[in-house]
C-alpha cells in the first residue's frame, strides 16, 4: 500500500534477495524522478535502529529533491527474512547488489548511487569498487578498520555484563574465544555470528581499500567543527578519482545519545551540496 507525503510516495514491498525475501520502501518523488536513484544502506546491529529516523528523514529530502530512494532492511533485520546471527559481510553486499538491482528494475534507471552510514558505508564503498553501474557514492561515518569495530562490540557485551551482572563474567578475549570456536557473543540482543566475526576481522579499509571509481563523498562526522580529517579517511578519499572529504559537525545519532535525532542536517546540508541541491 502505497501512501502519500509532502516529498512524494512512499511505498512499501518485499523483492527477493540472494539467501532471503527483502523488505524495502520505495521513496518517489512528486512529479515523476528526474534525478538519479538511491539505495540507503544501513548501519548495523543497534546502530540501524538509532538511526532509523535520520535515515527515513534523510530519504524524504533526497526524493524531494528529484531522486527516488530505496530504504531496504538486509537479510536478518526488521521485516526481512533470515537470521540475524547468519548475516556476513558478503550477504551484506549481495543484499545491496540486489537492492540496486530492484531500484533500478522499478525505475527503469540504468544507473543506481549509493548512500551508506558506517558499515553499510563500507559495505557500499565495497560494492562501488566493483560494479560499474554505480552513478555516485555518498559514505557517511564509514567503518575503516573492521577488528576495532569488532571490539567496539564486544565492549558492549561487556558493559552490559555489569550493568546486568554487577562484575564481568567474560571479558573481551573470552568473548572472542567464544567465536572462534563457533559461538554467537550477544551485543545488545543481536546474536553476533561467528562468521561475521572472522569477515569483520578482515576487514581494512587501508590494507585493502575499494577502487572508487563513481564520484564519492566521504563525510567524517564529529562534534567539533575545527576538527580535521583521519589520515584513514584521507587514505580512503585518495583512492577516488573524484572523492571529496568533508568534515561535518554532528552528534553520532547512530549511538544512545540524550538528544533525539529525528536528521541530521550537517550531512544532510553536506551531501545536497555535494549534489548541486539547495536546500
């Protein structure tokens, strides 16, 4: 059932996906698309659910501007079908293949941009690197460096030891023995899986960093606007042909923080110029 707002139509689907049945929002703006379509990729784990909002608002304005969106969960997440603790980096990106896929089959575009944040960014710089029908890529806050990321995690499961247990029943190398013998560690109540553990372990942005050949906005969020770019993000910006850096002052709404983002309008403002729109 399709609904109507002030930016266009909004309609909800399921398409297949590579392991399992995929759910998504079609966002199409008033007035027919003019302007290249979108696939959003999400966060992960309670990061998607943190920034769930930004992500939806952050599709509204992308369609009022002319694009058509695609918001889609991967397979293991919210209306999508599959479990959580089998997800991998690769279903990740099989999933986005065919996100595009689908965007561009219902549009009829020959061409599809990616927009991800964190490690759905990472995952659609990867997919950019080797596809060629990728018009443009927007990387908000991406992942570099998948093993800290990975004891980010962990860290989680920890804190929440003690928030639960009062003391810490297993520390961040008994947690990571526990995968490496073919356990899920929970991290605030996704079951992480053993294979996303090794793949995310792998994972480095400098060591093996995506040929960006589309146009790239890599977008470094942070709470001081005089702050100035990571050396892995001008790694990663310098493997474009056409990669812009930008650091955007914003809070990281992908995390519990007390103020309730509902956007985020430093990106926001950052990316619609990136692609010509006043805003």
């Amino acid at each position: 059932m399709s609904t109507g707002t002030g930016h266009g139509v909004e309609t909800p689907f399921f398409f297949e996906g590579p392991s399992a049945r995929l759910f998504g929002v079609l966002h199409e703006p008033a007035g027919g698309a003019r302007e290249v379509p979108f696939v959003f990729c999400h966060a992960f784990a309670e990061e998607k659910l943190w920034s769930h909002r930004v992500m939806v608002t952050s599709a509204r304005a992308l369609s009022g501007a002319g694009h058509p969106v695609l918001r889609f969960d991967c397979m293991g997440y919210g209306d999508s079908g599959g479990e959580f603790e089998a997800i991998t980096l690769t279903t990740c990106r099989a999933d986005i293949e065919a996100a595009m896929d689908e965007l561009m089959r219902r549009t009829g575009a020959d061409r599809a941009a990616l927009l991800g944040l964190r490690l759905g960014a990472t995952l659609a710089a990867e997919v950019s690197g080797h596809r060629r029908d990728v018009d443009r890529l927007v990387c908000w806050a991406p992942i570099l460096d998948g093993s800290a990321y990975l004891q980010e995690l962990l860290r989680i499961n920890v804190t929440t030891q003690l928030a639960v247990y009062r003391e810490v029943r297993e520390d961040r190398d008994a947690l990571m023995r526990a995968l490496e013998s073919g356990h899920s560690v929970n991290v605030d109540g996704y079951d992480l899986g053993p294979a996303m553990a090794r793949e995310l372990r792998s994972l480095s942005m400098a060591a093996n960093p995506p040929a960006l050949e589309a146009p790239t906005l890599i977008a470094q969020v942070d709470r001081n606007p005089a702050a100035t770019p990571g050396s892995d993000l001008r790694g990663f910006q310098e493997r474009g042909r056409a990669a812009s850096l930008a650091v955007v002052r914003e809070e990281p709404f992908w995390k519990e923080i007390s103020r309730f983002y509902n956007e985020a309008p430093g990106l926001l403002d950052a990316t619609m110029r990136w692609l010509g729109h006043r805003r």
